[in-house]
C-alpha cells in the first residue's frame, strides 16, 4: 500500500510543476543570451527536486503513531515533530519545534498558491496555528493528526478542515541544499 501511495505522490508531483513555455520577448532574449535563464532554471529544478524529496520522504511515515511531543519514527510524531523531523531528513533544515513557531518563520502564501512541500497550518485547538501538515499537491495533506491516530493522508476540503483552515506557508528552502553532503 506504501509504495501505491508513493508512486501516487510522485505522478501528483509531476503534474504539478508544469512548466508553461517561455515568451520569445527582447528581455528572454536578453537573459537566454547571458546564460540566466538557464541558471534560473537550474535553481527551480533543485527546488522543485526538494520538495518532491519531501512528499516522497513524508509519505514514507504512513502508519507512524501519534505520540504528544513525539519526534521520532521510533516513538511517534506529534504535528510539528512530524513536520520538523521531514525537513530535517530531506533538506537538512531544522525547524522550530512548535507549529505556531514554525509558521512564524516561515513565508505566508495564498492558499491558491500551494505547492507539494508547502506547510497548512490548522485551528484544533481554539488558537491560531495549533496544527500542521505537508501539503502534498491535489487539494491533499499529509500529517500526525491526533492520539490514537497515526500519521494519514486527507483532504483540505473535508468540512472539518476546512473550517479550521490558518493558512498555508513556505520554507525557504535553498536550492544548493540538495548538493550539500
């Protein structure tokens, strides 16, 4: 069933970054003759990389309890642990501990503007930002949802979600993250 919903997350990745041909303008000739568009393209390649790293990494953790304050695969993931311990595997980016401080350093975006790897915060507990998940593409989320639970893939548009819905966010994630050791 794993490798189902990897190869699943994968062709959701795919579909996502389509990438629509450039305009054959003055400044595109102008940057295509410098080299830029090619090193700009290099650096969107790393990051969409990144972030399908991310999904595919995260998807990986189906089936892993909920444990409150956990942060490992061995005893558990709350939210934010879950979240955290994700970023650190794939891109070697520590975030804070909490949700709320996790989406206090991170860059806000309208939630039209998600991508696979983006962070969804949640109301749950009558305070902003008290839940998070991984935005993996198609109106779908990965996260530790709750005790008893275990780490799940669900829609944003289930009616319980929705409603407590905070906001989406973006980790900056540097794209010569993926060449470091």
């Amino acid at each position: 069933m794993r490798i189902i919903l990897v190869l699943a997350a994968l062709l959701l990745i795919n579909t996502a970054y389509a990438n629509p041909a450039p305009s054959p303008d003055d400044t595109t000739r102008l940057h295509s003759d410098r080299g830029l568009l090619t090193k700009i393209g290099d650096v969107g390649d790393k990051v969409e990389a990144k972030a399908s790293e991310l999904v595919v990494n995260a998807m990986t953790f189906l089936g892993v309890p909920y444990r409150r304050g956990g942060t490992s695969v061995d005893t558990g993931f709350d939210c934010s642990g879950f979240v955290r311990a994700i970023f650190e595997q794939t891109a070697g980016l520590v975030l804070p501990r909490r949700a709320k401080e996790q989406a206090a350093t991170s860059q806000k975006i309208d939630r039209s503007d998600l991508q696979p790897g983006d962070l969804v915060f949640f109301n749950t507990m009558r305070r902003a930002f008290s839940h998070v998940g991984i935005y993996i593409g198609d109106g779908q989320f990965i996260h530790s949802p709750k005790p008893g639970a275990e780490v799940r893939v669900e829609s944003l548009s289930l009616a319980y979600w929705a409603r407590r819905f905070d906001g989406a966010r973006r980790v900056p994630v540097e794209a010569d993250t993926a060449d470091k050791p």
